[in-house]
C-alpha cells in the first residue's frame, strides 16, 4: 500500500514537473517575443526620429528656396523698373499692366519690394501724371487714404500725413464714403474714391 501511494506521489510530482517545464518555455518564448518586439519599436523609432529629421531639413531647405525665390522675383522687378519705368531721386516708378482694387494695388506692389507709390512734391506728381498720360491711362492709384480715420490723409506705407497735396476742386469730399486717392486727368489732380474701384497703379521701388 506504502508503495502504491509513493508511486502515486512520484507520478503526480513528474506531471506537476512536466506542466511547470512547458510553463516555462512559454514564458521563455514570450520572454523572446517580446525582446523581438522591442528590438523592432526600437527600429521603428530610429526610422521616425531619421524622417523627423529629414523631414526638418527638407522644410528648412524649401523655406531657403522660397525665400531666395522672393528675391530674385524683387530684384527682377527692380531691374524691369530701371528698363521701363522711371527714376527720379532714389526712386523708381513702374506703371502696373493691370487694374486692381487699391487695396490689391498695395499688396503687388509689397510683393514686388515695392510700395504703393508716394507723392511729396509737385515734381513727382508731375513725374507720375506723364507715366500715366504717355501709356493713355485717365486714372491711376496712388498710396495714400483716410480709411483709418475719415479726413485723416496718410500714406499706407510710411504712415505719414501729407506734407504736399494737389486735390481737385472740393476734393476730397468723401462722397458715399471715398477713402482711397488717385491721380486723374490732365493737370494730375488728386481725388479721393472708392477703395473698390479698379485702377492701374505705379509701385515705387527704393534705388
Ligand atoms: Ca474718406
Ligand atoms: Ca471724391
């Protein structure tokens, strides 16, 4: 009977023996499992930072290349100016191929590394007045307004008031709400009109 029951107490111990030795090469294969896993996030995670990394540059180099693109754009502007347009004091003044609104007029000029052009003296006025009337065109912008406070006359770029006018008779009147100046007719006269309106425009490039 004693060795009935030690039989049956080895029998049992081999097969507690056995499930532990299977028990524990499934843990040792998960234990592989997961260290392969691991190794991989870890590839994985190089690859992302390398992208990242790339990515970056890529950016950084597209940014360079927009930025030099400006410039060479400015300056090809500047010098089509000095071929075709005029230059009195340290300015030079092109007449645009198109009309536009007078607040588009001061955003193509401010791409070209221009500003919608500025008038302080009767000279230039005078200069404007025969761009304008030697390329048949009645009516263009000039960069000046009183969008910010009504009968408040300053010029957009340099945000300076006016130090020489040449307005129109009883100009300018703001007639159903006029913010935005132009010159027109023979003589040049200044009149304020609707910003909305289309008119060429001469942007002014600093020599
Ligand atoms: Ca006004
Ligand atoms: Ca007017």
């Amino acid at each position: 009977m004693a060795v009935l029951g030690l039989k049956l107490f080895l029998s049992t111990l081999c097969i507690l023996c056995m499930i532990n030795l299977v028990a524990c090469n499934k843990v040792g294969k998960l234990q592989d499992d997961l260290n392969k896993l691991k190794e991989e996030v870890s590839a994985l995670e190089s690859t992302v930072d390398q992208n990242g990394d790339e990515l970056d540059e890529m950016e950084e180099k597209c940014s360079s290349t927009q930025k030099c693109c400006a410039e060479i754009a400015e300056l090809r502007k500047m010098i089509e100016c000095t071929i075709t347009g005029r230059i009195l004091g340290k300015s030079c003044y092109l007449l645009s191929s198109r009309s536009e609104t007078w607040h588009e007029a001061v955003n193509s000029c401010s791409k070209m590394g221009a500003r919608l052009v500025e008038v302080n003296s009767k000279m230039v006025n005078d200069l404007l007045t025969n761009i304008r009337k030697a390329a048949n065109v009645f009516d263009i912008w000039l960069g000046g307004s009183d969008i910010e406070t009504e009968g408040i006359w300053k010029w957009e770029s340099s945000k300076q008031h006016f130090s020489f006018t040449n307005w129109g008779n009883d100009q300018p009147d703001n007639w159903y709400t006029e913010d935005c100046l132009h010159n027109s007719g023979d003589s040049g006269l200044w009149n304020d009109v609707r910003c909305t309106t289309s008119y060429r425009y001469i942007c002014e490039f600093a020599m």
